[in-house]
C-alpha cells in the first residue's frame, strides 16, 4: 500500500492544507493518506487551543480530502499522543515498524523542503519514505527545487523526491490567519471556521444564542460530517423557496434546515446521553431508532445551545415523522428534507412537482412514499407517521368534498 503522511501543527487547518492534501494523494495514486497533528513541534511554540481542538479540526480536512481523493484519509494521533517534541524521524521510522511493507511518502510545503537537510535525522526519515514537496507554481519554485532535488539525491543515495506543482496554492501564514480570524473565516473551510465559532477558539466570542444566519450556517456544518454538508445546504435553500411560495417565515425556515440534522453522525449511545442531558423522553421505537432520535436531540441542541424558537425547534422535531396537523413550518422542512436538489430516488421529481403544486398535497404523497419505504424494508413505521398521513388525507377528503 501506497501510503502518504502529512504532518503540521495544523493551527489551524486551513485550505492550503487541504488543496496541497488532496492534489499530492492524487499525483502520487496514494492508497491511503495519514494526517498527523503535532503534539509538541520542536522548532516552534504553540500556544492555545490545545491538541484535541487540533485534532479535531484536522479531521474536517480528512472528511473532505476523502471525499475529494476517493481514498481513506484518517487523522493519526500518534504525535499527541507519544508526547514530548513531534520530530518526524521518530513518526516516520513508527509507521515503517507498524507497516513495514507499506511504501511511505512524507508531503511537505516549500520551505520543508528546501532546508530538509537540516531536520532531525533526515537520513532516517529517508531510509523510511519518500518525500514529496509542493510549490505554487513551475515558475516560481522550480529552479529552486531543481537544485534542491539533486542536492539531497548526491547526500542521501537512498532518497525517494518527488515535487509537483500547485498552481492554486492558498498561500497563507497560520499566524496571520489566527489574528484574521475574530474578523472572519477567509481561508478556512466552512466546517473549521464553524468549529472555531462554537468553541470560541483564536479570541472569537460569538453568543450562540444570537448568531446571524450567515453565522449559525458554518456552527451548524461543523456538526456534520463532510458528506452530509451538501444535504443540508440544500436543504436550506429548498426551504427558501418553499417558505417563500406558501408564506413561511424564511428566516425561521432558514434556521431550522440548517439545524435539522445537527446531531446526525452521533451513535445510540451518544444519542442517548443528550437525550438525558435535556429530559428528552423516548417511545419504545425511538429507542432503538437513530433515525427518530436525532430529529429530538437536534430539536434539543437548538433551542439549549442556540436559542431557536419553539417554532422552529418544533420544525426539526418533526422532520423525520411528521405529524398530524402540521404548521407551515413544519410541512416545509419535512418536505425541504425529503426534495432537496441533491435527492435522487424513484418518485421523487413526481413529489416534486406534487408539492409545488399544492404542498398538503405533496405532504400526503411524501407521508405515503415513506410509509411504503418503511414497510418494504419490513421496518416500524412510527404512530407519528401514520397518524400525519390520515390527517392530511381526510383534510384533502374534506377539501375535495
């Protein structure tokens, strides 16, 4: 296997990190790339946020370099985690002992490679892995690292170098940045600069419960997981549009869509933790249902972290089941989430038009395709469910009478 290391202090990730991530696992047909957060970096201080918060915004990267490359990208806590200084021999020559029939490619920026020589222990590091280096652009960094190659291929006989070229390089520095970031989230991804919200990181002290819709949209995707952000985007503007055609509050719309799903990518048990936290209480089926849990945990997490409106907590409550006698509100995220422009199933341009049409009537549909879903997968379909499509059926019965 084909594997790639890229270590940083990663404070914080940025997208320099992320497009020389994703460009490098792709030119060199990796099998696999490793992320490595430095515990302690041995040439520079690293004051707050601490490692954890380190780590845990490296692995938005990996979500979205996996996404992009189609490989696994995972976050190694290996450096963290082994303590004292983070030196890249010792990382290096570990993973060779844990994998010794892997061929290893450490990635590296510009000025990483142009003084490699004087790192601790290069020749080990060499011994062990190739190194890859990435430059803005041919221009700029070739004759430089021309130099550099032949250089350290007569000093080390065994030396594996590549070098490629990133004509869209973000070229920033992490300090700059950091001072940059109470004023906004420029050169980060949406998740990354939402995660440094929510948690108040770098001199940012946002109140949760009074964030503007521009800034609840990052908080609320670092809650995802990377594959779910276009969803809920979608989900988003999908409420816009129906809020405005049948007369819903867009801004509560808006707020909703991108709440619904905050708690998603939590396990039963996680679930059930914040179930207790906020007093939510469980039927015997949403117990055992992660699919009914999270519609109440994210209806908790947004009106106890950032302040929703009942209105609005009760459009996320709903999402998943539905309801009898549902509010404008309510019909328009359950149907944004079920006709979102990312939704491709059999049926669904139909429930399109069915909605925009006449939203009690796509509802009906919408409450019958899932009952119909459920029952083919042989799986419960929840009284909530069944007891929204009699009501809106008899309210159209009524309507056509």
């Amino acid at each position: 296997m084909k594997l790639g290391i890229y270590g940083g202090s990663f404070n914080p990730p940025h997208l320099g990190h992320l497009h020389a991530a994703i460009a490098a696992a792709k030119y060199l047909e990796l099998d696999q790339l490793l992320l490595i957060p430095a515990g302690i970096p041995p040439h520079k201080r690293l004051d707050e946020p601490g490692a954890e918060h380190r780590a845990a915004m490296t692995g938005f990267m990996a979500q979205q370099a996996a996404l992009e490359t189609g490989i696994p990208v995972k976050v190694s806590r290996m450096e963290i985690e082994r303590g004292g200084k983070s030196y890249t021999a010792d990382t290096v020559r570990m993973l060779h002992e844990q994998q010794p029939d892997d061929e290893l490619w450490l990635l590296m920026g510009t000025d990483m490679f142009l003084t490699f020589q004087d790192w601790y222990h290069p020749e080990e590091i060499l011994t062990h892995a190739g190194i890859c280096a990435f430059g803005r652009s041919e221009q700029d960094t070739e004759e430089l690292f021309s130099v550099q190659r032949k250089y350290l291929s007569e000093r080390y006989s065994n030396a594996r170098i590549a070098t490629m070229v990133l004509p869209n390089l973000v070229e920033v520095s992490s300090t700059a940045l950091r001072d940059m970031l109470p004023a906004g989230g420029e050169y980060l991804a949406p998740q990354v600069y939402g995660y440094i919200l929510r948690e108040h990181l770098y001199g940012t002290n946002l109140d949760l419960k009074r964030l503007t819709l521009e800034e609840l949209r990052p908080v609320a995707l670092s809650y995802l997981k990377a594959k779910r952000v276009r969803h809920v985007l979608g989900v988003e503007q999908e409420a816009i549009r129906l809020a405005e055609k049948y007369g819903a509050d867009v801004n509560k719309a808006r707020f909703a869509a991108l709440l619904h799903d905050c708690t998603k990518k939590l396990d039963i048990g996680e679930q059930l933790a914040l179930c207790a936290q906020y007093g939510v209480e469980l039927d015997e089926l949403e117990r055992v249902s992660l699919k009914l849990q999270h519609a109440k945990t994210g209806a908790a997490i947004a009106r106890e972290v950032f302040g929703a409106p009942q209105d609005v907590c009760d459009a996320i409550l709903w999402h998943t089941t539905g309801r009898p006698n549902m509010t404008i509100l309510e019909k328009v995220i359950y149907l944004a989430d079920y006709i979102e422009p990312s939704r491709d199933f059999d049926g669904v341009e139909a429930l399109r038009e069915a909605v925009y049409d006449d939203i009690d009537r796509g509802l009906a549909l919408g409450l019958k395709m899932s009952i119909e879903e459920l029952e083919g997968y042989g799986r419960a379909v929840h009284e909530h469910t069944r007891a929204a499509y009699e009501y809106i059926r008899k309210k159209l019965g009524e309507q056509d009478g």
